[in-house]
C-alpha cells in the first residue's frame, strides 16, 4: 500500500467543488504510468504560505482568488526522469480559467484536456472546473512524460468550453483563445474589478470588447465616473454617445485607440480599437449590449 496517498492527489476539494464539474484526481503512478514511482510526499500550501513554493509568482495567483495548492514529485526508474505535478483549487472555475489564461503563452499547442489546455515550454496545463492543473517535466526530451500525466489527471468526464460568464459576449467574429478574465485592476484600473474581455476581428482590423460585472448599480455609478474623470483628462475628444445602455461616451485614449464606453445597471462594456473605425466599433458595443440587456431565459 506504499503508494495508497497517491491513489488521489486532490480528492473532492470541498462539497462546493462538485457543483462545478468534475474534480481532478491523480491515480497511483504504478497504476496508471507503469514504472513511476512518487519521490517524498504530498505537500500542501495555502494562500498565506504559497511564497514558500512559487516565491513572487503568489501575488498573481492569490489575485485570482487561489485557496489551495496540493503538488507532488514523481520519478521514473527508466533514465531517472522526474516530473512535478501541481493542482491548484482555484474557488471558481472563473478564477482558474482567468490564471490559466494569464499564463498561457502565446501560439502554444492546445490540447484536448479538462476544459482547455496547452503544452509547451516543459509544461503541461490545464484548467478543469475550479481547479488549475500545471505538469512540469523536470528532465528528459519533449513533453511525453508530461503529457502522460496531465493525461492520468485529467477527469472523467472531461468537460469542454469556457466559463459560461463568457456567452455575455458576442460570439460572432470572436478570435479563437483571446479570451481573458481580470478579476483586479483591469485595463489598470483599480475600480475595475471582475472584468471579462476578448478580441475580435472587424474587417481587416481588430478590437477588444471588456465586460466588467460591479457589486452593484451603485458601485457600477462610481467606477463609471471615475473612469469618465480619468479620460476627461488624459484622452481627445470625449464626447456623449446615444443609443448605447443607460449612458455611454466616445474618447481616444493616447494609449488604447478608440474607447467608447457604456454602462447599464451593474456592468460597464467597453469597447477599444488602435484601428478600427468609429462605426465598427460602435457596432460592437451595440452587440455586447444587446446581449447583456436581453431578457433571462
């Protein structure tokens, strides 16, 4: 029963995880690797000791509202190849999409794990519900190891697609993975919070579309001015737009392009371009719009 730790490396993480899907879970490496074998034991952090295994890397994940960590080492007999397996609890699949996305770097292989997943760089990752999942292959050529496990780790079922905050956005002309979350200071915004954005190709030219969910009307008045305030004084041409939400302005920020900006309710969109005209991107507010206006089915 040497490995029987193993038989799970993050069990159920709490009766709040089961709603979102399911958890991962690692078997027993003789099982489902056959000639691996785990090296030490189970080690387990939490928001507080995270810096202990990550060092400054923490302040990003604890942005995105980490609770746990559970990692592990495991080594092979066959050319003393060794691989690292990292299963984070983020809190909501959100959460563990926007790190994932953060993280991913550009033009990497996706792969068909978890929700989304890509590999390269001696990694392997992927995000699956609440939780975030890094395989990292410490020796050896290519990422066959890696791939192996992430693959034992990942569950059955396997669930596909974002998080279902993103069908607050077009789909039409969305470009593939450009899609984000920022659940602090987006746009480098401190009033902006909860934020969820992707790009997207108008003509030859393209755009980004951010949706930004407030605790309230109140607190959606409040960002919404000061973001006004803000480029009251730093962009050209603000001006009142009509016909877009509750209330909405048109600016060129010096560093974004083209803004325009509209607020109903809770939530404020904004829509920027370095180059796309005022009428495409006004086209594509009114399409972020209509949707987050539409009635609940």
């Amino acid at each position: 029963m040497r490995y029987a730790l193993f038989v799970m490396l993050l069990l159920a993480t709490t009766a709040r995880g089961l709603a979102d899907g399911p958890t991962v879970s690692f078997v027993s490496p003789p099982e489902a690797i056959p000639g691996w074998s785990a090296k030490g034991a189970v080690r387990e952090y939490d928001a507080k000791t995270l810096y202990e295994y990550i060092d400054g890397a923490a302040d990003l994940f604890n942005s995105y509202g980490f609770v746990r960590l559970v990692t592990a080492d495991y080594v092979s007999a066959v050319w003393e190849r060794e691989v690292t397996v990292d299963v984070y609890d983020m809190g909501e699949p959100l959460h563990a999409f926007g790190l994932f996305a953060s993280e991913r770097p550009p033009e990497v292989k996706a792969l068909g794990l978890g929700n989304q997943g890509y590999a390269g760089d001696g990694v392997v990752a992927f995000w699956q519900g609440r939780q975030y999942v890094k395989v990292s292959q410490l020796s050896g050529k290519g990422l066959d190891d890696a791939l192996a496990f992430a693959r034992a780790s990942s569950p059955v079922p396997v669930l596909r697609g974002l998080p279902p905050e993103f069908a607050r956005l077009p789909a039409a002309d969305r470009l593939r993975d450009s899609e984000r979350y920022a659940r602090q200071s987006a746009l480098g915004h401190k009033f902006l919070d909860t934020v969820i954005s992707a790009e997207y190709k108008l003509g030859k030219d393209t755009a980004e579309l951010h949706l930004a969910e407030l605790a309230s009307p109140e607190s959606a008045k409040t960002a919404w001015t000061k973001l006004r305030e803000f480029e009251a004084k730093t962009g050209k041409h603000l001006a009142p737009l009509a016909g877009l939400g509750e209330e909405a302005w048109v600016v060129r920020d010096p560093s974004l392009g083209l803004m325009i900006a509209a607020r109903t309710r809770s939530r404020l969109l904004i829509a920027i371009s370095q180059t796309a005209s005022r009428a495409a991107v006004t086209g594509l507010a009114k399409a972020g719009m209509a949707l987050i206006c539409a009635p609940k089915q």
